[in-house]
C-alpha cells in the first residue's frame, strides 16, 4: 500500500481523525497541544496519528489535504483545518455541533 493509500485510509476509517506532533497526551508543539485540548473539551472519542513518528505521512499529506500546516483534523472524510479554523470554530460552537454529528463506536 502507498503512503497516499494509507493516508486515505487512515481518513475514511476514522470519523474523527487529528494529524498531529505528538500525541494527546503528550503534544510536541503548542499548537497540537491546544487542538487536542479543544477537540477533547467536546467529549468524543477520536483518532490521530502522530505525523513526527511517521514522517512519510508528514510529508505526503499536505498535498493531499492542499493544507501546508499540522495539526489537520479531518471530520467525516473532510479537512476541518488547522489549529487557527478549529480555535475560531471553538470559539463559536461550532466545532461541539460538527463532532456532535459524528457517530463514534465505542
């Protein structure tokens, strides 16, 4: 399988999925650490994947997502954005509404 096969598998079998530097409980750069907080402040359960340990999907992704940054959270198969779009939608309640719609298995 190829890194791009990975990567879109990755997003299509998680309905909420953070590329970040880290991992939750332990974020390597700020702004992951403060995606993370707000994604867990909404209370569901979501995949990530730590793009430092993984540096061909760290640097294949960008292309596929035309997202240059991480963190990159994808909801449902589709880019949310980065830690600036997922603070602004916190701030808003939006990002609680958008992982409200999300089904996560147990």
């Amino acid at each position: 399988m190829s890194i791009e096969e990975t990567i879109k598998e990755q997003i299509d079998s998680n309905s909420i999925l953070l590329y970040m530097k880290g991992n939750p409980e332990q974020p390597q750069c700020g702004f992951s650490a403060q995606a993370t907080q707000m994604l867990m402040s909404c209370g569901k359960r979501f995949a990530y994947v730590d793009i430092l340990a993984n540096p061909d999907v760290r640097s294949t992704l960008p292309s596929i997502s035309n997202w240059p940054t991480f963190p990159q959270l994808f909801v449902k198969g589709e880019l949310v954005g980065g830690c600036d779009i997922i603070t602004e939608m916190h701030e808003k309640g939006a990002l609680q509404a958008l992982v409200d719609t999300v089904e996560v298995e147990a």
